[in-house]
C-alpha cells in the first residue's frame, strides 16, 4: 500500500519539501525559499517567503517572550502589577534553518506569519526547551547550545 492510499487528510505531490513540523494543528513545511503553514488538511493557511534555501524547521507552541524587559514571564508576568500578560508574551515559533542561521518566526496568527529574529548559528536539527528557553542545536561542528531569552 502506498502512503497516498493511506493519507487521511490529503496528499501533496511535491517533492521539493525539505522538512515539517508541527504547532498546535497545524503543519509547518519549508521548500524553495519559503515557510509554508498548512492545515491538517494540507491546506495552505499561510507562507512566508522571503527565506534563502531553509531546510530544517522546528515548531515550539507557547514560548515565552519578556516583551517588556521586566524579567517576569507565565504567572509572574500576570502578578507584576504592570499592564502586559503572559497572554501577550505567548507566541507560537517556527524555528526554520537556512545556510545563513535559524530565522525565528512568529505563526502565533498562521494565516499571517511574520519574521521575528535571526540567530546566525549554522544549524542542522533544533530541538527547544521552553521551560529553560534555549535551543539545543545539532550542526557540522557539534552540538550548541543557543539562548532564546533575548528574541523580539
């Protein structure tokens, strides 16, 4: 059996994708120059195109941004007595490799995904800690260890 003969939600004949992941229900593919955001059911929700050769991506759900550099982030950020809330530093991240480094970029709203940040890191497979706000980065000279705190 084929797994077009097993596909559930569709089936996309593309051979130009080079990696996916997922956030929340929804699927982040990279090819050709673009992030694209598709559905379950392989429908595209949103892209972002802009990208030179991306291969790799990694989604992470919830990650929390200090937006208001005050140290406080989840339950803090909601109990500092200032106006933001951890809704507000919540944001779903596609972290997609390209030969240049990780671009970071915001699906928070999929139908339309924006570039947040840049880390010039070579990178291979990315995996992300939330809790400790960090990447775990394989790439041609090893294993890095990269810090997510600062990203806008």
């Amino acid at each position: 059996m084929t797994a077009q003969a097993n596909a559930i939600g569709g089936t996309i004949a593309d051979s130009s994708y080079k990696a996916i992941s997922t956030v929340r229900n929804n699927i982040l593919a990279v090819k050709n120059g673009a992030l694209s955001i598709l559905s379950p059911q392989l429908s595209e929700i949103g892209v972002i195109s802009d990208m030179y050769m991306p291969y790799g991506v990694e989604g992470v759900e919830a990650f929390p941004i200090d937006l208001d550099n005050d140290g406080n982030i989840g339950s803090y950020e909601d109990e500092d007595g200032d106006l933001m809330t951890s809704d507000q530093e919540s944001f779903d991240l596609a972290l997609v490799s390209t030969p240049d480094g990780i671009v970071v970029v915001d699906v928070s709203k999929p139908e339309s995904p924006l570039k947040m940040d840049m880390i010039p890191v070579s990178a291979g497979k990315i995996l992300v800690d939330r809790e400790k706000r960090v990447a775990y980065v394989l790439n041609g000279g090893g294993l890095s260890v990269i810090s997510l705190k600062d990203l806008r």
